[in-house]
C-alpha cells in the first residue's frame, strides 16, 4: 500500500499539469495516484516510476476532446457490427462489466480500430463508476445523517442500477469486468500487433482490471497465451478466469458477477449460437426489427409494452432477452446507446403523444 509520503511526491510531480488544466484534477485523487503506484510498486524507485506514467496518461488526456462520445470508433460509427464490445451492467461490486464476442466483430484486421474501441470503452466505464462513486458519496451523506436521528440497522447495500454491492472495499473501487467469448475466435485473430497496442494503451489505465473471464477458449487460443502471459504481472494473472460455460454457475463466479449478469451472458451465449439467426442479430436492438424477421412479418399490437410473443415474435414487439445489457443498466436514464441512433430501428414503434421516439 502506497505511503502517505509516496502520495505526497506522487502528486507534487503533476501539480504544475494540474494547474494548468483543471480537468485533470479528477484523474488525480487518492484512489488514482494509489493505483499508479501500485502498478509500478515493483521498480527501484515507485514514485518516478509511476510520476512518468501518469505524466503520460494527463498528457493523453488534455488531447480528449471535452465532450465524451459513446459511439466506440470510426468503424462502428460506420458499421455498427465491427466490433461486438459493450458495457453490458454493473456485477455485484458495482464494477462495469464489459461483454465482447468474436462472432458478431466483422472487422478484426484493423488493429487502431480495435484499440481505440478499448479505449472508449475504458473512458465509458470511467465516467460510468465516477457517477455510482458520487452517489454512493450522496446516499452515505444522508444515510450519516439519518442515522443521528434512527439507530441503524441490519442492511445491504444496493448501487444505483440494483446490483448487490458484496464485500465492496477499497480494491474494487475503479476497477472493470471483463468477458470474453470466444464463439467465432479464428485462428487468425491471435494477432501479437494488437497484443502490444493493447499492452501500451493499459498504461493509461492502470490497476484497473477487476477480473477478466475467457470462456470457451479454443486451443488456437493457447499460443497466443503463452507470449502473453510471461508479460503479465502476478496480480493480473490471478485475476484472469479460463471457464466454460456451465462454470459460469460456479460459487466463485456468482459471488464474482451475480445473477443478473450471469443470467443475462447464459441467454446471450445461447441466442448467438443460434446459427439460423445469429447473422441477422443487431445487439443494439431491444425490439425485433426488419432486418431481424423480414419486411414481410406483421406488427405487434399496438400495445408494445404488454410483453413478447415467445414463439412467433412480431416487428416492433419486445424482445425476450434484451442483448443491450441488463435491465436495470439499459433502462437507466445514464444509459449510453454505444451505436449512432441512425442504426436503431426500435425507436420507430416507441412514440410519445408528439410522435417522436422516447428516449431510453
């Protein structure tokens, strides 16, 4: 654990870039400066060690522009099925949990497309975990307060979006889920250049790896692992899970995700391995589109909202299982369609009084 001193230092290294822009202020509290150092804890001298990494990451954050876009990278602003990376909820710790495939990604050739997917994602779920931190701040303020005027008493604590926030500490705090599956991995995606660029863009995100789960890894997949491991620290490889599908179910796991995100990863896996529709899914969708059954199906009922119809879904009606995330995630008004809304057929049967779709 970094010393008070070693904060100190750590933060007196950027103070003229700090007062130079104030944005950066943020990216320079106690938990942030704890991670670098923690990150470089291992080096002669931790503190220049991490002072010359976070330099880097302020000095990579003053080229950001000042308003975040949620649409990932040019590719998918251009086709949404590029890349199939989205922010899917918050698990049990209240961490954003980012599910990707390789069966709905057409485009894994271009390598700064992929990066810079990550790249925005990463900025996503860091916006993301500052407002459940300001709310958590929010709702300790006033429970603070109501408990000088009620004895506490036994209770859970529960995250804006409904997830069970289990044995929460300081170790969680910022920190991402990673799923990969591996259904349509090729062998051509073992791709070292993306490795690398990959490797450098963590840089700028240290410590933040709360667990990475790999499920279904086929054994093409193992040479690519054996060049990456080596490279990896100790502490992210204990955080690296390779599972099938029924381990989803393990203690382990569950006390990891929760239900809702397990639940939800179980329905997505199994309609991606529907080979008859898979091709035609839009993840971004929640309700069943054109391009999904055809021009030819007819319309739901006017009704939308009263629900699916499992067996022989109509244009327009709700889907059984919501690929955009979980539900207390995508209907939360913060939600961030990760696709131009050009792309979104649903929002032509949601209308209000006025015609115009409501927004999700």
């Amino acid at each position: 654990m970094a010393s008070p001193t070693q904060l100190a230092a750590l933060l007196a290294s950027v103070r003229s870039m700090i007062d130079s822009d104030p944005r950066l202020a943020e990216h320079c509290d106690k938990d942030e400066l704890s991670r670098y150092l923690a990150a470089y804890a291992e080096y002669p001298d931790p503190v220049v060690s991490a002072s010359a990494a976070l330099k880097g990451t302020l000095k990579f954050r003053k080229q950001l522009p000042a308003e975040h876009d949620a649409v990932p990278c040019p590719d998918c602003r251009a086709d949404p099925l590029s890349h199939s990376m989205r922010i899917i909820g918050l698990d049990c710790h209240a961490r954003p949990v980012v599910y990707t495939n390789f069966v709905h990604s057409a485009n894994r050739s271009n390598t700064s497309a992929i990066v810079e997917h990550i790249r925005s994602i990463m900025e996503s779920s860091l916006r993301l975990i500052r407002r459940e931190e300001r709310k958590t701040n929010l709702n300790a303020r006033v429970s603070e307060a109501s408990q000088k005027v009620n004895p506490p008493a036994d209770s859970i604590p529960v995250s804006v979006h409904g997830a069970l926030v289990v044995g929460r500490d300081v170790s969680d705090r910022g920190q991402v889920v990673w799923i990969f599956d591996f259904d349509g991995f090729q062998p051509s995606d073992c791709n070292p250049e993306l490795v690398h660029d990959v490797f450098q863009l963590t840089t700028l995100y240290p410590e933040r790896l709360g667990l990475a789960v790999l499920l279904n890894t086929p054994y093409s997949f193992s040479k690519l692992w054996a060049i990456v491991n080596p490279l990896l620290r100790e502490t992210t490889v204990s955080k690296i899970r390779f599972i099938n599908t029924a381990a989803l179910r393990s203690p382990e796991i569950q006390t990891q995700l929760g239900d809702a995100v397990i639940r939800w990863v179980e329905e997505e896996m199994m309609e991606n391995g529907d080979v008859l529709t898979r091709s035609k899914k839009c993840f971004w969708e929640w309700r069943y589109t054109r391009k999904e059954l055809g021009d030819e199906q007819p319309e739901a009922e006017a009704d939308l909202s009263s629900g699916d119809e499992e067996l022989f879904p109509k244009l327009g009606s709700l889907k059984n299982h919501d690929p955009r995330g979980i539900r207390s995630y995508v209907y939360h008004t913060e939600y961030e369609l990760p696709v131009d809304r050009v792309f979104v057929e649903s929002y032509e049967w949601e209308k209000d009084g006025k015609g115009k779709p409501r927004s999700r």
